[in-house]
C-alpha cells in the first residue's frame, strides 16, 4: 500500500451565506459554517462511519468528495484527485447512495436502469454482466429485477440502489444515510453486503448514519462531527474503552425488591425482581460486584451490559466544547 | 470529440428509456396526442382565418405569410422536443435530484435533457412540417440546391437559437426558484415574433428581433432573400446566410452561462 491515502481533508472549510428576514423587506445576511476546518484522511480499505447530529456538516463533507460541492478553503483529494476539477475522472472511481433520494428510473424496470448506467458509465458488455450478475446474487435482487422501481418496497429499493453505484465498480463507495427507513430484515441485508464488499473486493467505504448499529457491523473507524468539527477520530473499540468507561450488570433476584445497596454501583433501573447496576469499569470487576450482591440476596441469574455505542456517542457530544 | 459521441450515446439511451418510461401511460400519451392535433386544427384554421381576410400582409403574400409561419414553427419545435426539456432544472434544484446527474461521468445537461425528453412533444413539430410542406409547392420558388441549402441551414440554425435561449432562460433557476414563466415569455413569445413578417411590428421592437435576441435570422432573413423581399435596415442579401454564426454564438453564450450557473450551484448547493 502507497502511503498516501485515498481520501484526505486538509484543513477543508465551507460556508455558505443565507439570508434571514429581518422584518418586512429588509434581509439579513448571515454566514453559516457547515464545515469548519476538517480534517481527515482515509486510507485504501477501510471502513468510516461518519457520525453527527442533523446538520453537523456530514452531507456538506460527502457533497465535497464528491465534487458536488467545491470548499470554500482547504484541500480535498479523492484517489489522488480534486473532485471539484476532475468531477468526471472521480466520478468514474466513486459509487454514491443517498439514502434518501434515487439515481433509479421511477418508471422502469430494475434491470432498464441497470442498463442505462451501462451506458452512462461506459462500462462493456461483458464485464457489466459479470458484476451485474454477481451484485445480483449477493443481494438476491432476482425476484424483483423486472418489476418497476416505483413498486419496489424501500428495502428492495435500497438493494437496487446499491447496485446502481457499484456497477463500474468504484473503489471507493460513498454511502449518505444508506439505512434510513429500512426495517430491521433490510438493514441488515444492507450492512452484512457492505461488510463483505469491503472484505472481498477491498471496496473502501465512508458512511454517514443515525444508526450506530450500522458504525458497530460496519466500521472501523468513527468520526464524530459536531458544528462544522470532527470532535473525534478513531477506532471503534478505542471510542467504546475510553468513552464506555461504564458497564450495567444485570441481576434477577428471586424475590423483587427495593433497590439494592452495593458500594460502588448505582441501581439505574428496576423492573420487577431485576434490577440493574451501573458500575465504572475500572474501579471494579463484575465478579467482585456480584460478591456483593448475592451477600446481600439471592441471586437467580445475571447477565452483563457492555456500553451501547449510542451511550458513548452521547457521552462524545455532551463532553464536545462548545 | 470522443467525448462527444459517448455523451450522444448516453443521451440516446436516456431518451430511449424515457419513452419506455412513459409508454406506461399510453393512454394519456394518445389523448395528448388528439388534444395537439385539435389545436393543430385550430392553430391552421386560424392561420386560414387570416388568409381569408387579408390578401397580403405587410407586402408579403397568404403563402408567404404560412411559409414563414411554418419555417420558424418547424425550428421551434425542434428545439422544443430535444431541448426544452432542460426548462425541467429548476424541479430536479428542489427535490434535489439534480445532484444525481452532478456525480456521473456524463455532462448534467446531456442527462437532463435525455431524462426528461417528452415524445409527445413530436405532435407539435408534424404541424409546422405539414404545413411547411403544402407552402413549399405552393411558393412560387425556384427550388435551387442552393435554395434548399438556405431552407435546411436556417431551420436547424433555428432550432440551436431556440434551443440556446432555453438554455439561457433555465439558468435563472440556479439563482432564483420560479423560471419557467420567464423563460416561456422568451421561447414561446420568440415563437410568436418569428411566426409574422416582422413588418408588422413596431421599429422598435423589429430593431430588437433582428439584433438583440437575434430572432430575425431563424426565419425572416432567409425568407426574405428566398422571396425576394427587400432586406429589413438595408441589410446586404448574404445576411440570410447568418443563421448558423448566430446560432453558434448563442449557443456558446448559453453554454458558458449554463457552465457558470453549474459552478454557482456547486459553491452555493442550494
């Protein structure tokens, strides 16, 4: 592997100018910084779940990679490349969903749109029905391939779509809430494609998400954007150990009872006789926790919570400056 | 010019998918097409109307009235079965789509106007060909390869003007959100100015029709060299032949101001 990554923000801002009314006629004029000095790279291969609440600036980075959007200062480089210069070299080496809106024909068959892009793409025959034949599979899109886009369920919708931006077979796969709507079963027929288009094919994936199951299956590495800022950068696992400091142990008593008393942890919740304990990572061991419970009742059965990302990823931004 | 063509390829295609597409809705494509026709009925019954009541119009003759008539009818439907669809722009800016066309290798303009072709919009060019063809053998014309030449170079010239001017007008959507009527007063009314002798217009506004929105030469110039008409503001008899500078230099203009509307869109993205 080059050591120079595959996707870099050096020192990337944008802002745009919006204007307010300010009584009847007047406006006034106000700048708004979306994405305010980011910086960050990605290298071949991996996996970044780029997280944020509405309106941190997620949409307006990918608009940037993609060449949507040209910055307002900074540098972005996609393989290499400017993406608000070379819009149509980097068009051909990126795949793009959105999750909510289509690149799919409304009124036609799956397989007319799969088609068209042949085309758009210049891919040749041969290979397209290779790749096509192969994403088919994958995503068991064989039942539905003739029918209508507009009549497709959301799920089946979203597989098409994914398809789509992979046909000319793009390094990099640009995914702006791919998830969004989708019910459970869809979901994860989303996140367990992407897993292994990135393991098979080394297919380097960037998506942004409000669904941080998505970070946990997907992801290796987390950036977490908040008011134009990356307020963190790093592995998943290391988020978790250093933000997740917490873990609830869960006990079921045989008689219910009022809240138990164990140094150390705090009951955050009861519901009948189970009761759960909140205790600090390093300060106890769930085993010595457990001592003390059962010295003071009798214990059933017990199961231990590990901190849910979405607990950490709260903690992230209640612990951002601002 | 490789470019070119794989662009015309995509384009194809587009156009192609787009009347799959809508062949889903015959049945409102075939009442379309009998609405067109009755107002193609009623738009020739009109222009029978003016025949029947005015010799000449403007020194120029019935036939030579629907000989302009069709001319400037045929290029403007032209351009508004393959380009007005580009007028589309402002709906895709709103929902959003039109990032879609921003992120493939194919020009935006290419994929808009293949997206959003209309087959139906074919009704409204058989009219003024039809016509076209009855004043042809009507004219009392000598129908020199040369001729013929002027006929062919002035409709297809036109049909880049009127397509240039589209182009133009839908621009505005990148800057503001409502278009469509301004840019109708431009194409459609551009229609109406070159469908008469522009004798029949004030100074002011023929002044207007043969050098700013260079109207004129889509149809009026070349007929009146066709016809034997003196030339408007004493223009030399080879100003006939100017309809494809114009049309190049309005669709450069058209094509440098939808480049700079793309690049406003793409520093705004709103």
């Amino acid at each position: 592997m080059t050591s120079s990554p595959l996707i870099s923000l050096t020192d990337v801002a944008k802002s745009f100018t919006v204007y307010e009314r300010a009584g009847r006629v007047r406006r006034r004029r106000r700048t708004v910084h979306a994405v305010d000095h980011v910086s960050f790279r990605v290298e071949a291969g991996s996996t970044v779940g780029y997280i944020g609440p509405n309106g941190a600036g997620k949409s307006t980075t990918i608009k940037m990679l993609i060449g949507i959007l040209v910055p307002t200062s900074g540098e972005v480089r996609v393989g290499g490349l400017d993406p608000s210069r070379d819009r149509v070299t980097v068009a051909r080496r990126i795949g793009v969903v959105f999750g909510q809106r289509s690149q799919l024909w409304w009124d036609l068959p799956l397989r007319d749109s799969f088609d068209l892009l042949r085309h758009i793409y210049r891919v040749p025959a041969a290979r397209h029905a290779a790749t096509l034949e192969e994403l088919i599979e994958r995503l068991d899109l064989g039942a539905f391939l003739t029918t209508p886009v507009r009549q497709l369920s959301l799920g089946q919708r979203m597989r098409g779509e994914l398809v789509a931006a992979l046909l000319h077979e793009p390094p990099i796969l640009f995914l702006d809430e791919p998830t969004i709507g989708l019910d459970l079963v869809s979901k994860e027929v989303v996140r367990s494609f992407l897993a292994e288009l990135n393991r098979d094919r080394g297919t380097t994936v960037l998506l942004t998400t409000h669904d941080l199951v998505d970070v946990e299956r997907l992801c290796q590495r987390l950036l977490v954007i908040d008011r134009g800022r990356v307020i963190e950068d790093s592995t998943v696992d290391d988020v978790k150990a250093r933000y997740g400091t917490e873990r609830t142990l869960v006990v079921d008593l045989v008689e219910p009872r009022g809240p138990l008393e164990v140094p150390g942890a705090t009951v955050v919740r009861t519901d009948g006789p189970r009761q759960w304990l909140r205790f600090a990572r390093d300060a106890h061991t769930a085993a010595s926790l457990l001592a003390e419970v059962t010295a003071t009742a009798a214990v059933r059965d017990v199961t231990i919570e590990e901190p849910a990302i979405d607990d950490v990823v709260r903690r992230i931004y209640a612990t951002a400056p601002r | 010019m490789a470019e070119l063509a794989a662009s015309v390829s995509a384009y194809r295609r587009l156009v192609g998918g787009r009347i799959r597409a809508d062949w889903q809705y015959r049945t409102a494509f075939v009442v379309f097409m009998l609405g067109q026709a009755l107002a193609m009925t009623a738009d020739l019954g009109a222009v029978g109307l003016v025949f029947a009541n005015v010799d000449a119009l403007a020194g120029w003759t019935g036939t030579e009235v629907v000989f302009l008539f069709a001319t400037s009818g045929v290029s403007f439907a032209l351009a508004d079965m393959l380009v007005s669809p580009v007028e589309k722009v402002a709906g895709h800016l709103k929902a959003g789509t039109f990032d879609t066309f921003l992120v493939r290798p194919v020009g935006a303009l290419w994929q808009l106007c293949g997206t959003e072709f209309e087959l139906r919009r074919i009704g409204r060019l058989l009219q003024p060909v039809v016509v076209l063809a009855i004043a042809v053998r009507l004219l009392d014309v000598d129908w020199t390869p040369a001729r013929v030449l002027l006929v062919a170079v002035s409709l297809v010239s036109g049909a880049c003007i009127f397509g240039g001017i589209w182009v133009l007008t839908s621009s505005i959507a990148f800057w503001t959100v409502e278009t469509q009527e301004i840019a109708n007063s431009f194409t459609y009314g551009g229609s109406q100015l070159t469908s008469y002798p522009i004798d029949v217009l004030g100074a002011w506004l023929r002044r207007l029709a043969v050098f700013v929105v260079p109207l004129a030469s889509v149809s009026y110039l070349p007929a009146c060299a066709l016809l034997a008409k003196p030339m408007p503001f004493d223009l030399p008899r080879g100003a006939a032949w100017t309809g494809p500078a114009v049309a190049l230099l309005v669709c450069l203009l058209a094509r440098a101001v939808w480049r700079e509307a793309i690049r406003h869109h793409r520093s705004t993205g709103s």
